[in-house]
C-alpha cells in the first residue's frame, strides 16, 4: 500500500505537474514536496485528535 502511495504521489508531481521540475529546481522541488507531505501527515496524525477532544469530533 505505501509503494502505492508513492507512486501515486510521484505521478502528480511528476507528470501532471511537469513545470515543476524545469531547469535546476527539480530537487528543491522533490524535498518541498516530501516536506509538505511530512507536515500534512503530522497535522493530520497529531493535531486532528486533540482538537476532536477539545471541541469534539470533526466531520
């Protein structure tokens, strides 16, 4: 299932985002994604239940 995932996320930025990847800032690019991908996975891990505690469930 994670080889899905990311493969998955390596086609969107890859190839549905190709612009992206222009000229030499194809890495800065592939780390600013892996960084974003790390804080969404964080905020949606850690701070979703502690806010459901707080103000109850989300939907």
């Amino acid at each position: 299932m994670a080889f899905a995932a990311g493969a998955m996320i390596f086609v969107v930025v890859d190839e549905i985002i190709p612009e992206t990847h222009g000229k030499e800032y194809a890495r800065l690019v592939t780390f600013g994604v892996i960084i974003g991908f790390v804080i969404m996975m964080f905020l949606d891990n850690f701070i979703e239940p502690i806010l459901s505690n707080l103000i109850g469930p989300v939907t």
